[in-house]
C-alpha cells in the first residue's frame, strides 16, 4: 500500500490517489505512518508528501485526513525516535503545508499541543515546532469557531497563548517551549505574558540545565522585553547566591553527597550564563544599551544592591565589547564611589541610619566576584584587573606642597576607600589568576616609572601587598622585579626607597635578585646625581637592616612575616650566617665612600645608621670604625681650642652664600647614640654569659 501510494503521487494521478486513500479507515491510516517513520523503511517525508497530496481540503474527508496526518506526525515526532535530519525535514515539510489546513483543523491541532503540554508529553520538541507556523496560521484567518465561541484568529492566538503559559509545565519541555516562542509572532502584552512565564521557570530547573534556557531566552528576548529579562535573570542568580552564603559548611557538604546544587555548580552555571549574555549583547546592541540603563538605575536606589558579584562579573565580561567597554567602567567607579559616600553618611549620622539601615557592603561584592572567577570565567579576569587600576588610578594620594619627591596626604573617606578597594582587588586577583600576574606587575611598573608629576605610593603599597601576600608566587615573576631594577636610579628617592621596601622580602629567597639589586645600588652610589646616590645609600642600609649576622638582639627583633603563602626558608644557618657576614661587610665598604660624597648623602647616612646598629647589632664594630674615621677629620687635637673641632671644614663659602658641607650635628647625635646602643649590647652579652657560667658553675656542684 505505501509503495502504491507513493507511486500515484510520484505519477501525478491525483484522481486515484484520492480514491486510494479514501479506501483507508483512520487506524489503517496511523498505523502506515507510524510504521513508516519509526521502522526506517524509506524516507517518511516523500511518504508523507504523497498523503498529503492525495488529501485535499476542498473537501471534508480530504480536511479530516490531512488533520489525521498532521496529528499522528506530531505525536511521533514527539517520541523522539527520528534523527535530526529525517525530523527536519519532516517538519518543514509539515509547516509548508500548514496554509493549507482549515480553520478547525487548525484549532483542533493548537488544542492538541495545549493538551501535549498540560500532560507532559513534549519530550523532544521536535513537534512542537509546527505550532509556530500553526499560529501564524491562525492569527490571519478572519474568524475562528471554538466550540460554541466565534472569536478573531488574533483573539485565538492570544487565547493559546494564555492557555500554554497558565498550565503547569514539565521540567523536560521548558526549554522546549521557550525556544518554540521565539518563532511565534506576538503582541508587546503576549510577549510579556511568555518572558514572565519563563522566568518563573528557573526555579523548576536544575542548574546545569539553566544555560540553556537562558540562551533561548536572549534570543526571545531579540522580540523586546529586554529590560525584563537581565532583570530576571539578575535577580535569580543574586538570590541564588544568597542562599548560598546563608548555607552553612554543613549543608554545603550535604549538597554534594544528595546529589544538590553545590556551590561549585552554581558558579560554573553563572559563568556559562554570563557567556550567553555577552554573546547575545555582540549580537544586539539594544540589549546592551539595556543593560547600561539597568546599571545606572542602581546609582539611584542601594548601589550595593545592584552591583552585586554576578552583576559586577556581567559587566566586567559586557566590558570587553568597546561599544559599551567605556560606559560600563564610569559607571562602575561612580556606583563604587557613591556606595561609599552613602556609607560614610550613614556611619557619621544617626537620623540617616535610622532611614536606611542597610548596612554597606558593596567591597564584599566586588571582591566575591575575585573570587568566584576562579571557576573558569576567563572573560571576567581581564576586567578586574582593568577595573582595579581605574579606581587606583582616580583615587590615589595628592602631592603635598606640589612636591611629587617629598610625602604625600592620604586623603580619607570615600575616595581613600576605592583606592584600597582596588589594591585588594589587584592582590586577590594576582594570586588567583596566573594568566594575569605579569600584566599586573607590568602595569604597576608602569605606573611607578612614568608618573613623574605625581605620587606613586599606593602603587609601591599594592606591590608591597602583593609580595607579603604571595610571595612564592611573586618568585615566579622575578624577571620583571630584575627589569624594574634597571629603572631604579631614574626614580625621585621617595619612590625608590619605596620600591626597595615593598620588594625587600623577596631578597632573602632569591640570590639572583639580591646580586642584581647589588649590582644597581653599587653603580647608584658612583653616579653623578645626588638622587641616584641617596638611592643607592638607602638600598644599602635597608640590606644591612635586614641580613643579619646572628649572635646579637633576639631573631624577633628583625624577623619577616608573611600573611598567607608562607616560605620556609632557613636564612639562620651556618651557611647563612656566613653569608650574610660576608654581604654586610663588603656592604659596609661601600658605605665609607657614602662619606666622602655631598653633605644630602652624609645624612641619609648619620640618620640610617643607628636603625641598622639596632637591627643587625654585629656590625657595632664596623659601625663605630667608620664613624671615628669620620670624627677624626674633624676634632682638633690641639688642648688649646675649645670646642676642639675643626669648623672651617665644615662650611664652603661660594661667593656670598654659605653651604653645610658636613652635618656635624647630625654626625655627633649618631655616635652619641651608636655608643649608648653599643654600651648596652655588650652589657647585655655580658650578662648573657655570666648567667651560663653561673648555670654551668651550678650543674657542676
């Protein structure tokens, strides 16, 4: 019989084809369809496309057969047991043919798929994709009979509409009819009614199944309703995380072994969905331009409340799209600032607090997003760091004076707090992302070296944060400090001095890093400028203050401490100690030269010298020797002269002016107290011994 049929189709004898088919009952009919679908024998559509052929509308048997076909093909199409391709190809034939159906075969198929709905039936839907073309259909026929009601095909098509979204619908078939809607053809109000619908069905989802819904609601969203949909999409994930900081460590171990959603899940989720977004927005700028809007709403209500982690990590991946790169970063550094000021208003004023007693807490958002980068969002990483230069670079410390090379005012409140804000987000990102570490020190090299008009500390304390937080990690980058040593003697004193100390616990675990600062500090001293001589003094002292030879004050005194990361590293070994002897005495004979250099250098000298007497109490004896070397130019041995020093020396006359040539003040103040330091660590070695000589004197007795 099919290959009959098939045969008067392919021959064009409608006449008997008609009468062929009219010689089939209903059951005869469904079962040659389904038998020839689902057991492969050919190819159904060319199958199909002679049945339909052979069913004309014009007449009421022709009308019922074809409503037959187009029944049984939907809910065969539905059991999921057709390739793609073969299903394909069936639907499109189906959908061409849909112009032909009459107004109650139409609504007798719409009915079918409300029905397929309520029960739960879309497995796959593969079928429902007719129902598109079905309303379309609908919507242009005049008047449609529905039982005992008459109504337009736009008021049905509202009408199915309605009834699709008020059901109840399956877990399995959400996605399913979230990616039919996008071919229906809809009202502003319909459209809606849909996008509301879908939203409320993320909580009927598990997590791993949302990126796909959510992606065939970006492309509903092509239709309108933009706003709409980032705001439920925003405020799903915001509950969702939540929840999941309210969970405690118990419940979160639980989820995992119940098979739940745990933490980890929810954060590869959002990162997929984020993805999905960004892509959506490359496609639509409409929806981007949406999302500024939405963004900048939050500048009005609770600026914490909208810049939440998952909003901070979609707008930071929408960011890298330079229409909107520009947009989204003034609006993140103005929502940041005005979140601070509305804290600082709230904390200095009682009525205030009283109003909006919301505590402030967007610094915790903002570095939650650091943290949840972690699980895969590459296209949030970038932004961060962008981000965390933006506020370091708005908001950072003012010259004093107009004096770039001198200290600098740290301004508080609102401004001080973005600054620190973004040093904390550069930290935390520099040790959770390896990808990025050698663009952070770039950029903070960058920043320390070319910003010569104005001050440069809160860089010098983001890299000095950086390396008390990781410095094993920091280890890995030692090639970028070397190349930073290169620019060392081009630095204001101020700024080098700075760089000095945040690099300087590196020093202890890195022999190449300290020969090549070495290296620096040596030529810094024999350099013609001033300012790269008291560099190179500065480096010096810093050294000495911190290799110390052992056997003087307790380690306590000059130990380094590390917040997380922490390196053991035995520096008080035989070994070391030998070392380190070694570094500070020839370090000690590049220092007498300091003496014979301008009376700026001399002082750094006279005012460091005592810190390292006190830090690395060894040295008391080459300390001292330097110093009476010094004082010996200037005391006069003669009885007759009283003071007995040699003042001339330390003054030059050049014309009318007068200059210090020597810091004699400075110079005795410094062996006034070297000498006292000294007195008190040989009374306390002193001490130390009678004490073992006592306790040895008392084991023997």
């Amino acid at each position: 019989m099919e290959k009959k049929i098939i045969s008067l189709a392919e021959e064009n004898k409608i006449s008997e084809l008609e009468q062929c088919l009219s010689s089939i009952d209903k059951d005869e009919l469904t079962q040659l369809i389904e038998n020839r679908m689902l057991k492969g024998r050919g190819d159904p559509a060319v199958f199909i496309s002679a049945l339909l052929r052979g069913s004309s509308s014009g007449d009421s048997a022709g009308a019922k057969r074809k409503l037959i076909i187009y029944q049984q093909c939907i809910t065969v199409l539905e059991k999921n047991e057709l390739n793609n391709k073969t299903a394909s190809d069936l639907v499109g034939l189906l959908r061409l043919q849909a112009d032909t159906l009459t107004g109650p075969a139409l609504t007798k198929l719409a009915s079918m798929f409300i029905d397929l709905v309520k029960s739960g039936s879309i497995q796959c839907g593969k079928g429902l994709e007719m129902l598109p073309k079905i309303l379309s259909v609908l919507s242009a026929e005049e008047t449609v009979v529905d039982g005992d009601n008459s109504m337009s095909g736009a008021e049905y098509k509202n009408h199915v509409l309605n009834s699709l979204c008020s059901c109840k619908w399956d877990p399995r078939s959400i996605i399913h009819l979230a990616a039919m809607f996008k071919d229906v053809t809809m009202t502003p109000e319909e459209l809606k009614f849909v996008v509301e619908k879908v939203l409320r069905m993320f909580k009927e989802l598990d997590l791993p199944d949302l990126p796909a819904l959510i992606y065939q609601l970006m492309l509903l969203s092509a239709k309108g309703q933009k706003k709409a949909v980032l705001e439920g999409i925003t405020e799903y994930f915001n509950e969702q995380d939540r929840l999941q900081r309210e969970k405690t460590p118990n419940e979160l171990s639980e989820d995992v072994f119940e098979g739940g959603d745990s933490s980890d899940t929810l954060r590869y989720t959002e990162g997929t969905i984020i993805l999905h977004i960004s892509f959506a927005i490359k496609q639509d700028q409409e929806l981007g331009r949406e999302f500024i809007k939405f963004l900048k709403s939050g500048q009005q209500r609770n600026a914490a409340s909208v810049l939440t982690s998952f909003n901070c990590a979609l707008a930071l991946s929408i960011a890298h799209i330079h229409r909107f790169e520009d947009q989204i970063y003034d609006i993140l550094k103005s929502t940041i600032l005005r979140s601070f000021k509305d804290c600082e208003k709230q904390q200095n004023s009682h009525w205030v607090r009283n109003i909006v007693p919301d505590s402030c807490d967007i610094e915790t958002n903002i570095l939650e997003t650091v943290q949840n980068s972690s699980f895969g969002w590459d296209h949030v990483i970038q932004g961060l760091v962008q981000l965390g230069f933006i506020l370091m670079d708005s908001f950072g410390p003012k010259a004093a004076f107009g004096r770039t090379d001198g200290p600098t005012t740290v301004q508080s409140g609102p401004t001080h707090q973005a600054c620190q804000l973004g040093s904390k987000l550069l930290v935390n990102t520099f040790k959770a992302h390896s990808m990025v570490r050698t663009e952070i020190l770039d950029q903070i090299f960058n920043r320390v070296v070319t910003k010569a008009t104005a001050p440069v500390s809160h860089y010098l304390d983001l890299l000095s944060s950086t390396v008390m937080s990781s410095p094993q990690i920091l280890l890995e980058s030692t090639t970028k400090v070397r190349e930073m040593f290169d620019y060392l003697s081009y630095l204001s004193p101020t700024s080098a001095d700075g760089l000095l100390k945040a690099i300087q616990p590196l020093l202890k675990f890195s022999m190449s890093l300290k020969d090549a600062l070495i290296l620096v500090l040596r030529k810094a001293m024999f350099n013609r400028q001033l300012d790269s001589r008291k560099i190179g003094l500065n480096g010096f002292l810093m050294i000495l203050k911190h290799f110390r030879i052992l056997g003087g004050l307790a380690p306590s005194q000059s130990s380094q401490t590390f917040s997380s990361s922490q390196i053991q590293v035995d520096i008080h070994t035989s070994t070391s100690q030998a070392n380190n002897e070694a570094l500070c005495l020839e370090i000690m004979g590049n220092l007498r030269r300091a003496l014979t250099q301008q009376a700026d250098v001399r002082l750094l000298f006279y005012q460091g010298i005592y810190e390292v007497l006190c830090r690395n109490t060894q040295l008391q004896g080459p300390v001292m020797d330097i110093l009476l070397n010094q004082i010996k130019r200037y005391y006069e041995s003669s009885e007759d002269v009283n003071p007995p020093i040699k003042l001339e020396l330390c003054i030059t006359a050049q014309g009318d002016q007068v200059y210090l040539s020597e810091p004699l003040a400075h110079l005795i103040c410094c062996i006034q107290l070297c000498l006292i330091k000294t007195i008190d660590i040989q009374m306390n070695n002193q001490t130390k011994l009678m004490m073992m000589t006592t306790l040895i004197l008392v084991k023997q007795n």
